[in-house]
C-alpha cells in the first residue's frame, strides 16, 4: 500500500473584515492494488476544512421546551388524548400536570407531547384560576384550529364509523373517482382536438 501525501490551500472568509486567509490542510491518498479506483480510497477532508460562518446569527430550531403554562397532548396512559397544562416541573423527567376535567398528578414527559400552546400562569395555581386561564388564551379553540388537533378529531371520527357509515364513506369515494376520471378523460379529448 503506498501513502501519498496531499497538500491542499483553501480560501476562507473566518473574520467580519474581507481578508483572504490560507490554510495549508494535510490528507492523505491510499492507494491499495486491491481497489480499481484510488480515488474512492481519498479521506474526507470536508471535516477539515475551516467552516464559514455567515453574518446572520442562526435561529433555534427547537421552539417548544417544558415550562410552566406549556399545554401538552398526554400520548399513553388512562388519560391519553386529553390536553393538560404543566403546571409545575417536579424533576428533568417528571412535572406537574392538570386540566379542568382531570385531577392534579405527577407526569413523566415522555408521556407528554407539546404543543405550541402556552398560557400565562403562576407556579401552581388552583383549579379556578387554571380554567379562567385557559378560556382567556382560547386553547380548545387553537387547539382545534391547528393541523394537529383536527387530524386528531378526523381519526376520532373514523374510529367512532359503524359499518354503514365506512359503506357510504366507499360509494362517495367511487363515486367522486369516476367524475374526476370523466373529466381527465374531457380535457385530454379536448386537448388532442
């Protein structure tokens, strides 16, 4: 196996001020006999190379964290699918939850999926105060306006179908198959005429 070195000088913009400033970067070619292309054996010098930072500072990606007033979508358990505010944060697993249809318990988060819905609240409220909070912020209402929450409702729906209903729910299907493939069928006579 023979190693051949590589020298290479790249160009960077690192500083505010337009300077050009070299880097000589080291890398090493493997040549094998065993391969018929050398140049698949080349190291990935893209780790090495001097990054560019860009003038703008960089958003967060992550935008919902657990804190107090954080409405949640409880995913597992007895009380799966009802919404619940964290009231409190108990430890980096566990908080405090409540809802005006529930009572007040302990929560790990992994049970919890947030939403982007937060409500002005102090540490631990009681129920009064907790409700008038959430009829003020109109969380049924955004909750049920957002994507989320009417995919929701959609499969809460279908789940609730008797058998009839899935039967009609196929002939409106077929039925609005069948019209659309009439007209597909209109516009490319039209378009050949």
């Amino acid at each position: 196996m023979c190693v051949t070195p590589v020298y290479l000088f790249l160009e960077s913009n690192r500083f505010s001020v337009n300077h050009s400033y070299w880097y000589p970067i080291v890398g090493f070619w493997f040549s094998s006999p065993l391969k018929k292309n050398p140049r698949t054996s080349l190291l990935r010098l893209s780790s090495l190379l001097p990054f560019k930072r860009s003038a703008q500072p960089k958003k967060m990606v992550f935008k919902r964290y657990v804190e107090i007033g954080r409405v949640a979508l409880v995913n597992f358990g007895k009380d799966y699918g009802k919404l619940v505010v964290i009231v409190d944060v108990v430890d980096q697993n566990r908080a405090l939850v409540d809802a005006p249809d529930m009572e007040r318990i302990q929560m790990n988060l992994k049970r919890l999926s947030l939403t982007d819905i937060v409500i002005d609240i102090n540490r631990v409220p009681k129920k009064k105060n907790l409700i008038e909070a959430m009829e003020k912020a109109d969380v049924k209402n955004k909750w049920e306006k957002s994507s989320w929450g009417r995919k929701l409702i959609v499969q809460k729906r279908r789940a609730a179908l008797n058998d009839f209903d899935r039967f009609k729910i196929m002939l409106a299907k077929i039925k609005r198959a069948g019209v659309v493939r009439q007209e597909l069928a209109k516009l490319k006579r039209e378009s050949t005429a």
